[in-house]
C-alpha cells in the first residue's frame, strides 16, 4: 500500500521534535511504559509527556493500551520503520 503525501505528513510531523524522538526511543527500549514512566525517565513535566505522547499516538508511531487505569504505550508497526530509518540516517 502507498501512503498519502497527507498520511507521510503525519508521520513526519510526528517526530518532528526532540522530546518525541526521546519519547518514541524511550517506548522502543521499554515496552509497555507508562506516561508516568515515560515523564519519570526523562525528567519532564507529565502535561509535556501527555502532549508529545499524544501527538506520536496520532501520527500513527505509538499505539496506546489501557490497563485497567493505567496506559501503555509501545511502538506501531509504522514506528518500528520509522526508528529504522532514524537510526539510518544518524549513521551516515
């Protein structure tokens, strides 16, 4: 299937920032973490945390499960390719 140039858009604008590149690295090396992990681990205030998660949970990259009260965000399939490509292209 061939994405849009609006659906690219999205994924783009996704990981457009630093804290979401954190966040979304943060989520592919811990499986299953929560919002409060997330904001824990990168020593950032939870409504900055809650925002940037939110905006890669709409791009498509992170996928959220909610367990009973909590929520547990891991990476997309969309977002597996996309951190490829990351690590591509901070390699060359």
């Amino acid at each position: 299937m061939i994405k849009s140039l609006k659906q690219l858009e999205r994924h783009f604008k996704g990981i457009a920032n630093h804290r979401r590149l954190e966040i979304l690295f943060l989520i592919n090396a811990s499986d299953k973490i929560t919002l409060e992990e997330i904001s824990d681990k990168l020593k950032c205030n939870m409504k900055t945390a809650s925002e940037h998660t939110k905006k890669l949970v709409h791009a498509g990259l992170v996928i959220k499960k909610y367990k009973g009260r909590m929520v547990q965000h891991s990476i997309s399939p969309i977002g597996y390719e996309i951190l490829k490509f990351i690590k591509t292209f901070q390699h060359s």
